[in-house]
C-alpha cells in the first residue's frame, strides 16, 4: 500500500485482494461489531487507508523506550476510531509526543529507519506463521487466531493452554 493512497479501504480490498464490496462490507461490518462489544467505535469511514511500515518502526522505538503498550493503543484509536494518517512521518510523531516520546528521538529514528529491521523480522516471522491477514494474534507461539473473534475464542484458547500444562482452570472472572 503506499502512504498516500487515494481511496478508501473498501477501494484498495476490491483492487488487490479481489473482494467483492459486499463480502469486504460484511467483513468490516463484523470487525466493527466485535468492537463495539469491547466498548470501540470503528469508524471505517473516517479511516485513511495506508502503508503502516514507518508506524510498526514506531512501536519498536516505543518500545526501547518503554511505552509500546501507550503506542499502540494511540496508534490504534488514531487509526481506527479517529481516522488520523498514520503513515506518515508528521502525523506519527505527533501521535509519539501524546504518549511521551521525544518529538527528534522519534523523528529520527523513523526518518533514519533505525527500526525497519525488527519489522522486516516481525514480517518475516508473520509469513512463517502462515498469516496473510489482520488482525491475527498468535498465543503462546501455537495458537493462531485470525480475524476479529469474540472473547470466548480467545477463552477456549487459554483454557486449551491451562490444560495442556496440567493447571487449574482459572475462573471466569480471571480470563
């Protein structure tokens, strides 16, 4: 995708991935649904559609310097819910100085590309995975879970998890 992409992610899922307006709706419909369930409102009509390289080299620096979580959970409102640009240098470290990061430290270190390796072995890692979409979280190094799932999905996943240790099974209120 490139930074500037002229479209909406309708647009660039019909183009490049083959998808029917329908099923894409359908599928966006469902993301938005399991959000609204975890107290989110998505707003895929606000969203700028972008190559999202230089924000996942953000979340490495945030993470040197200790704020991964507080980043991405900007970096995912500004996206998803506010529909802010997180693709280019600008508005990423605007989104960076909002959780505490050093507006220069920052600049630099997305202009250099001082991270672009570590995401280079995250995305190599994702296609060792097998994963050729988002969302996609993979627990434990053996569980992958794909798409926007309810809660119970990752429940079973974790009770799986307990019980192949031979653990208790924790109680609702713990998972």
């Amino acid at each position: 995708t490139p930074v500037e992409y002229d479209g909406t992610q309708v647009d660039f899922l019909m183009k490049h991935k083959g998808l029917g307006r329908e099923q894409i709706e359908q599928m966006l419909g469902q993301v938005t649904a399991v959000a609204e369930q975890a107290g989110l409102e998505y707003r895929f009509d606000l969203l700028q559609y972008t190559n999202t390289v230089k924000a996942h080299e953000l979340l490495h620096h945030a993470k040197a310097k200790g704020v991964q979580h507080a980043m991405k959970e900007r970096l995912m409102s500004a996206y998803f819910m506010e529909g802010r640009h997180v693709g280019r240098i600008d508005d990423l470290v605007d989104l960076a100085v909002e959780v505490g990061l050093d507006a220069d430290e920052t600049r630099t270190a997305l202009t250099e590309a001082t991270y672009l390796p570590a995401v280079h072995q995250d995305q190599a890692q994702a296609r060792a995975y097998g994963i050729q979409g988002v969302p996609f979280f993979v627990i434990d190094g053996q569980y992958g879970i794909s798409g926007a799932q309810p809660p119970s999905t990752f429940e079973n996943v974790l009770r799986d998890l307990w019980a192949k240790r031979g653990a208790p099974e924790p109680d609702a209120a713990a998972v």
